[in-house]
C-alpha cells in the first residue's frame, strides 16, 4: 500500500508538520511459530490542542501503536517491521535508546487503564510523582515533594498536603487514575496518549476524569491520542477519529462527520450496533461474526468475513485508504475510509 | 401475600408496593406492545422482601472478632413478574452483584425473603433447594472464568443433567446438548472441544446454554455483556431477547452500562449503597427520574452523538462513593446531593411514590426514595 | 501481545474456533495435543525428560548395565584408577565403581518418588481439607503444617530414622513427612482462588453437591500445579536421601547408593578424587533433571503462558 500518497493531508492547520506523524507502521509479534500481526500500516497524525480517538475492539492493534509510539512496546516478541513515527518533525523510531527514553515522560507521556497496577504499591504517590521532577530535572527530595502537591492540587486531589504521603492503595479508583494524570503532566509533555483511561471507572466518576483531563489538555494545549472502544466517550471529547481494525485504520473523519454519515461498513455496524440511552430501540443491529483472528487475517478486506455488502473484489484486493468526497466531488477535509464501495456507505 | 403481612417492619409500605405495580402494569400497557401486557398483571414469580447481606468485617488469625460489616445490601425489596426483564443498574459497590448471588442462594441473606411463587427459598437446603435451583439459574459476567477449562462444551453443558438425572434421560443428553448448541447459535459439532477454543462471545453463549439446560423460567444475568467487544455485544443480547420469547423466561439484567439496560429491560432498578434509589418502567426512569442519583447517572452516561454533548445537562457528582462499610446516616446519596439538606442526613428516605405524584397519571409517579423528588429529564437534549 | 490482554478482554479466538464444523474426535485430543507442543518446544524440559528416562532405565536393567556384582569385593584390586577392567574404578574394597553407580539409581528412583508420593498424599488430602472447609480445619492443618515446615528437613529424618531404625522405608517415610507441608499449603492456596470462580459458582447454582464440586471443578484446576512441584521437588528428595546416606543415616552403608559412595570417599579427597566426583555428578544430573521436567510440565500446563 502506497499509503504516504493516500494518507490524509499531514499538516497543522497553519500548514507546519502536526506534533505527532505514524506512517505506514507494521509491528508483528513472534511467538514461536506463529506471527502475530498486529499492526499493518497505521498512518495517522495529531497536532497540538488537538484529540485524536482511536477507536476499535481488543485486537484492533489500537494499544499496540500507541506502545510503539511511545517506545514501550514488548520486544521481543514484538518487533516494528515498517515504518515511520515522526514526532516534532523527528522520526523517534532512528533514535538511540536514551534519547527516545528521555522523550517519554518529558514530552510524551501515557495514561493506563489499569492506575492500580500502574503505580508501585509500595511507594507513596508523593514519592511517586516526586520521582519524575527528580529523575528529568534534579531536583531535591523538598522540591520534589513541593511539586507533588501542586500537582495534586492541579488534579483536583482534595487535601492534597494531608494524602500525599499516602499509598495508591489508599486512594478510589477514581483518585487513583487522577493521580496517573498528574504523573503524566508532571513535566508538561506535548502529546499525552491515554490508554482506555476511564474503562475501569464508574460513570459518574469517567465523567469527573474525562473532564479533568480535557480541560488540562486544553490549559497546556497538549496534542492527546485517546484509545477507546467505547463510541459514546468518543463523541463526547474527540477532535477526530480513526477507526482501526484488524491493524488497519478503516476510517479517518472529524467526529460530527463519524457519527452522521461513517463511509465504512465497520463503522456504520458500530455505531448502529449500540443501544441508546434516550429512546427505547428495536432489535439491535448486530456484526455478524467474530472479530479478526490476527494470525490469519482474511485476504483482501479484513472485515469481509463480517460484512453485508461484501462483493468479490472485498475477497481478494485489500482497500486502500482513500480521501472521501462528497457529493460534487470536492475531498471532505479529514475524512477517509478504507472501503471498495465507501460511497455506497457514505450515501447509502 | 400471606408471608409478607408477618414481616412487621414493612407492612406500612407493602400496599403501596402492590398497588404501584397495578399503576405500573397499567401505563405499561400503553407503551409496550400489547402482547406482553397480560404477563406484566399475573402473581410475581419472584418477590424480594427486604433483602439485607452484611458481611463481617474480622481482625485476627486464630481468634478472630468482628470488627464492623460491609453493608453490600441492606433493605432491598422488588417483584419480578413472568416473562418480564428486571433492570438493576448502579455503580461498583452498589450491592447488584451481591443481590445476584443472594438470589442464586450462592450467599444467605442476613435478613430478609425471597420469595418464588409464593415460596421463601432463603429457608431452604438439601433436596428442596435443588428442586428450586432447576427454575433459577444464572449467566455470569466473566467468559474466561465462569467455564471450568479442564471440561468439554459437551460436559459443560451436560452437568446440569448430571446433576438432575431426572430432566433428561441418559441416552437423550447428548442430543440435548446438541439442541442447546444449536439454539444459542453454535455448531453442535463443537461438543468435544474445550473452552479456550473460544473466543469471548461464543464463551458466553455457552454459558447460556447451560443456564438454559434446565429449562428455567427466571435468568439471573450478572453483567453477562460487558466483558465483551462492543459488536459481540449486540449479538449476544439478541440472543436473550429471543431466547426470552421463545422460553418465556424471566431476566433479572444487572449491568453498569445504562444503555444496555434500557434496550432489554421492561421495569429498571437503580441501586446505590445497597438500597434501591428509583425503581419504575424503562420510561418512567430514563425519560421522568425523579430521584437525583439517577439523573446524576443518566446525565453522566457519554453518549454516541456528538451534537448532544453540547446540548445535554450534564451533573457531574464530586467525591466518589462512600465505603458500604460506613454508609452516611439518613439518604445515602446525601454527601454527593446538590439537594440535600438536614432532613436527609436524619430520616432515610423510603422506597414509594413521592406524595406530590401520588394518585397521579404522571409518569413521574412511581417509586423514588428521596425526600426532595422532582421529574427532570436529562437523556434529550434540552 | 499486550493488546490482546489489555484491551476489553477479549483475545483473538484460537484458529481452531473459526473452522466451523472440524472433526470432533481430533479437538478432543487437541488440549492435551498443545500441551505437549508446548512441552516438546522448550529445549530444557526435553532435556530434563531425557535425564529421567535414562536414570529409569538405568535402574530397570541396572542387572544388565552393570559389569559387576555392586556388592562383590575385591581386595586385590582396590582404589584402582579409572580405565582398564573397571571404567569408573574401585573403592577402599575393590568394588566396582560404575556398577555401584547403576544400581545406585535404583535407590534414588524409589526413594525419591515414594517420598515425594508419600508427602502427595498427605499434603493433597490436608490441604484440600484446608482449602475446601476453612475455619477451623484450616487453622488447624495449617498451624500443624508451620510446624512441620520450621523443621529442617534433615535434621527432621535423622529424629525420625533415630526412632525407626535405618532402611528405606524409614527414609522415605521420614522424608515424606518432612515435605508435605509445602504441598499442602500450594493446595490450599490453589483451591482458596480456584473456590471463588465463577464455574464454581455456576456448579453451586446448578444444585452440584460439595463433593461433585471438589471432584469435578476443584481438584482438576488446582492439583496439577501441585504434582507438577512434585515433579520439581523429587530431585530435592533425592539430594536429600543421599545427604542422610552420606551422613550414616540413610540405607545400610553396604548398599550401593550414591550418598554411600561419596561417603566411602570422603577420606580419599585430593588423592582419589573419582571416588567421590562421579556419583556426585549422578547426583546433580539427576536433581536437575526432576526440576528440568517440573518447569517444563508447568510452562507447558500453564494457560496463563499460553
């Protein structure tokens, strides 16, 4: 796939290179005999202030890009066999091991679902985020401490000066993944990628978090890659969305366009598979089929298998991902799909 | 009803109780389709009289003594009719698991009944239990640990018979298994092989067809979809709609995710701190709530529609929930309340219809434990 | 393969699931098939295996492989070097040294395993008690088990071979008692979080007596990693037996075991140093080979490696 060609315009919206750029990545995983390929030429590109979602189900390949990006991918047995991750005009991937672990934590930074497995359960979070002004800025234990707390306060951790000698366990799940996020902007990163960050919240604290965080996202105008397979937290906070499957990006758009007229099957299915909160529905639409098994990932469209509107060209001949247009032909800005027949799916 | 007049700490509350579900029977036979409108009105098959589980809270090794109790329920009644889905929604903590193990008799209650057409099984042991046990099973939330690995799909399925010889004879077992295969959309074929050949959804398919091999008339669903992908979700509640028609079962639906819940659920609970907030149809909660959690709740959810999220009310609690271990006196919503005032903090609200909608045709009329309960919609945009 | 545990929980199916309709009969043996994929594929398990097979065989034809009678004296040719008539040598009697070897396999092979079966047995039965009843069975066995385990373990045998005479069957006893504790508290542990998952659960509310729960659901999904450490510990037991030997308190010093002979040659260190080297080694190759094969049972049974 010549995707340099085909991938959406690259630039900021004053035409400067955006802060983060993946193209065409490949990443597999060996384990013994069988490869695994999880991520198959993933092009996509944020700018500052900007939220990019990234939006699919468990083996999408959506958590492995963003290891990649990050430089914290397991490998072996994974292993990036193609590709680019330009980052600040940069290409971090030619990087010498010391200089990419300098960006992580400094100018990258990543949020996990999981904030009780994330932090050291016998460190106090004090120390914890300490750690991070210590190790990047050398700063004195005080100083350090000093820090912690504004942070804290910064998240929203009530009494902060009381807790901050307290122990993750100490602290709900919801303060625990605020903690997470002070971690993260410690050294006010540019690109925050946040790894299905409120998945294992309750709704009424996802909503408290996913506000925190889009609100310091805008106070530092920080480029965020939010991975998620939840559409409805999608359309509360994102900017754009890719839609990945089976390793691919099937549809690029920005976030109104994804929801009103998706130009991929996948999406379409998505979205109608959904029950809503606000009317009492019908039958629910339902995907046929499994999701992709990723060591046998079906010639040409991987989604074939699962669509309704599947013809033979879907069998054999992978889709690239094209610009879609709309009705008189101009490109619609940021939107493309990687579907033979987007156009029957857009205006369908 | 005879066993509930005994029951002296709740008799106040019980007529209430028998006349709302006339009301409800009632308004729900203009919402839903006709047909399902006779079941709604028959005797409940399953009536839960407050339900209590605390659990003991120890310290020591040898000699250990109590040192207070997890309050998961406490004081929790609703009725379950034929063929119909009960909704229990609420956040972690709330108490929706623990109703569901108390239900399967997998925990005994510290207090409280529940009774099946007519019959306390919270009493029961031995042969009488098991008798009950073939009418109610369960679909657990977690594919990867509700099947045992060691056993093919075939014993899996099969054990329900092993356990009560007298559902199926012997030499009809493995075609039984087999029709259950087919009925919840697997190939039959797939009798000898062995859990982990699965993914999640076809793991959770044969879950059901183990609750189903008894021919049950009341499921107990604990979260039986959220471990799933999103388009393996639809899929599987699919199933259980129609399974539901084609076997006139009963569903008690615990989920934390609202949406789910509304699509399946005729009647819906909302569950915080081990007490139920609002109880009421699938409209009277999601489009007239009248209790402020839940609209604190429903307003919380994200929904799938970029152009409500400028639109809609959003109420965004502070704090996080308080420890079911020290629950806060009076209303227990109270410390995340805008609402509250003294009153809340002294007298627990209890479970009925709010006085300002009593005797009303008003959807808001149904059963909401607050002091200070006001219809307000929060799922459409404003 | 983080995206694949991280995500919502749902991994790609294994390729199996997604042919519909493969024949049945070869899924059924497809479990145990994988297992011993995974168990073949690990180069230091088939290793372990081979260790083991040889010790086994070794001891079976020990009649056959051995030039010599193990017991039959030579005074005219003693401490003879290795080479020549006698490939290991001979000792301060002019026994061979390579026929006590073989044959000292055969008291390694049944030592080693009947105690560790003997400590099985125990522990699986305590720690089950354990595990399943809690309360008060619990804190019983498990104070007993401490009690058991703050002992060492040889200095437990050598107190209990005091009181029963030496022999095989007081060292596989006394090394049987000393060992089970572990066992027990691996069980116990094992049933503890096997007990709380949900096919346990869903065996309770199907009407499944206890016993059919134990049997069916329980002991299936905790035992194996107990027999696999059994495995493991065998060559502990071994190390074990031959210290006792060594020490005077194992089997009758005439017996050709390999704690015996390095004790025949505990005088003639520096000087005759084959005495002692070469049933040493027997003794290291043989220990690692039972632990060689217990990792490599347990990666290979394990599904959380998978």
């Amino acid at each position: 796939m010549t995707s340099l060609e085909t991938a959406p315009a690259n630039a900021g919206p004053d035409g400067t290179a955006p802060l983060l750029e993946v193209r065409d990545l490949h990443v597999e995983f060996k384990v013994r005999d069988s490869v695994t390929k999880a991520v198959n030429g993933v092009n996509y590109s944020v700018n500052a202030g900007e939220t990019l979602a990234v939006l699919g189900e468990s083996g999408s390949g959506k958590s492995v890009t963003a290891q990649a990006i990050m430089g914290i991918l397991d490998s072996p047995p994974g292993r990036i066999t193609k590709g680019q991750i330009f980052f600040q005009g940069q290409d971090i991937l030619s990087l010498p091991e010391n200089e990419r672990r300098k960006l992580r934590g400094a100018r990258m930074a990543m949020i996990f679902q999981d904030a009780l497995s994330s932090l050291n359960p016998v460190l106090s979070v004090g120390f914890q985020l300490g750690e991070m002004f210590r190790a990047h800025q050398g700063l004195t234990r005080k100083e350090a401490k000093a820090k912690a707390i504004e942070l804290m306060d910064r998240v929203r951790i009530p009494a902060a000066r009381q807790r901050v000698n307290d122990y993750p366990h100490q602290f709900s799940g919801g303060m625990r993944q605020r903690i997470m996020i002070a971690m993260a902007l410690a050294l006010e990163p540019d690109l925050i990628i946040a790894d299905e960050p409120t998945t294992a919240l309750d709704v009424t604290v996802q909503a408290q978090v996913m506000d925190l965080l889009a609100e310091l996202q805008r106070e530092y105008n920080m480029g965020l890659i939010l991975i998620t397979h939840d559409l409805g937290v999608v359309a509360d906070v994102a900017d754009k969305i890719a839609v990945m499957y089976a390793g691919r990006i099937v549809e690029t758009a920005p976030v109104h366009e994804l929801y009103k007229r998706p130009a991929h099957p996948y999406t379409r299915g998505l979205l109608d598979s959904i029950p809503r909160l606000d009317q009492k529905g019908q039958e629910l639409y339902a995907i046929k089929g499994l999701p992709p098994n990723l060591q046998q990932i079906p010639p040409g469209c991987a989604f074939n298998p699962r669509c309704a509107q599947a013809r033979d060209i879907c069998r054999t001949d992978v889709p690239a991902l094209v610009p879609v247009t709309g009705e008189d032909g101009t490109e619609l800005p940021g939107r493309a799909s990687a579907c033979h027949f987007w156009k029957e799916t857009l205006r369908g | 009803m005879a066993e509930l007049s005994k029951d002296s700490g709740h008799t106040d509350a019980m007529p209430n109780v028998s006349e709302v579900e006339v009301v409800d029977a009632s308004s729900e036979t203009e919402a839903v389709a006709a047909v399902e409108a006779p079941v709604q009105r028959g005797e409940p098959i399953l009536q839960v009289r407050d339900l209590v589980k605390h659990f003991p809270l120890t310290r020591g090794i040898l000699f250990k003594r109590q040192i207070g109790a997890v309050r998961a329920v406490d004081g929790v009644s609703f009725d379950l009719h034929q063929g119909e889905t009960l909704g229990i929604v609420g956040e972690s903590g709330c108490g929706k698991s623990t109703v569901a193990k108390l239900l399967m008799n997998l925990e005994r209650p510290t207090a409280g009944q529940i009774f099946y057409k007519g019959q306390d099984i919270t009493r029961l042991s031995g042969r009488a239990l098991k008798a009950v046990r073939r009418n109610i099973q369960m679909v657990f939330q977690d594919p990867y640990t509700s099947l045992n690995p060691r056993m093919t799909v075939g014993d899996i399925i099969g054990e329900p018979f092993d356990i009560h010889p007298e559902a199926a004879p012997k030499g009809d077992r493995r075609k039984r298994v087999q029709e259950l295969l087919d009925v919840v959309g697997l190939n039959p074929e797939y009798i000898n092989r062995y859990p982990h050949q699965f993914s999640g959804g076809q793991r959770q398919r044969i879950g059901i067809a183990r609750g189903l091999a008894l021919n049950p008339e009341i499921i107990i669903c604990d979260e039986p979809v959220s471990a799933l992908d999103v388009s393996v979700q639809a899929q599987v509640i699919n199933l259980m709609e129609r399974l539901q028609d084609e076997f006139n079962l009963s569903y008690i639906f615990i989920a934390h995710d609202l949406s789910i819940v509304r699509h399946i659920s005729d009647r819906v609970g909302v569950m915080y701190l081990g007490r139920i907030a609002e109880i009421g149809t699938d409209e009277q909660i999601y489009e007239h709530p009248t209790h402020p959690y839940t609209q604190a709740l429903l307003s919380a959810v994200p929904v799938p529609d970029p152009e409500a999220r400028e639109h809609r009310e959003r109420i965004i609690l502070t704090g996080d929930v308080p420890s079911p271990a020290n629950p806060p006196s009076g209303c227990r919503f109270r410390t995340r309340c805008w609402k509250a005032q003294d009153k809340c903090a002294q007298e627990v609200p209890l479970l009925a219809v709010p006085e300002r909608f009593k005797g009303t045709d008003s959807p808001a009329a149904h059963e909401s434990a607050c002091h200070f309960a006001e219809e307000k919609d929060v799922v459409h945009a404003a | 393969m983080t995206e694949l545990v991280t995500g919502t929980g749902e991994p790609a199916p294994a390729p199996a699931a997604t042919q519909p309709g493969a024949e049945p009969s070869v899924a059924r043996v497809s479990q145990w098939a994988d297992i011993r994929h995974r168990f073949f594929a690990n180069k230091l398990a088939v290793v372990g295996l081979a260790i083991i097979v040889v010790l086994v065989l070794t001891a079976l034809l020990a009649p056959v492989l051995a030039p010599y009678d193990p017991l039959k004296q030579d005074l005219t040719a003693t401490l003879q070097a290795p080479g020549g008539k006698h490939l290991l040598g001979t000792d301060a009697l002019g026994r061979d040294q390579l026929s006590r070897l073989i044959y000292g396999s055969r008291i390694a092979v049944v030592v080693g395993l009947a105690s560790i079966l003997v400590a099985l047995t125990i522990g699986i039965v305590l720690g089950a008690l354990a595990g399943y009843f809690g309360r008060w069975v619990d804190t019983v066995i498990m104070r007993a088990a401490d009690i058991f385990f703050a002992f060492p373990l040889l200095i437990g045998s050598i107190v209990i071979i005091l009181l029963m005479g030496r022999g095989v069957l007081p060292v596989v006893l006394s090394l049987g008692i000393f060992q089970w504790a572990t066992f027990a508290r691996l069980l116990r542990s094992q049933i503890l979080s096997v007990r709380e998952m949900d096919f346990v659960h869903a065996a309770r509310a199907l009407g499944a007596g206890r016993s059919r729960i134990i049997r069916k659901h329980i002991l299936p999904n905790s035992v194996t990693s107990v027999l696999v450490y059994g495995t493991s510990n065998v060559g502990i037991a071994i190390v074990a037996e031959a210290s006792l030997s060594y020490l005077g308190v194992g089997v009758d010093p005439e017996v050709a075991e390999w704690g015996n002979m390095i004790s025949a040659g505990r005088g003639f260190m520096g000087v005759k140093d084959f005495m002692w080297t070469y049933p040493s080694l027997a003794i290291v190759i043989t220990a690692l080979g039972f632990i060689l094969l217990g990792n490599g049972l347990r990666d290979a049974l394990d599904p959380k490696l998978r």
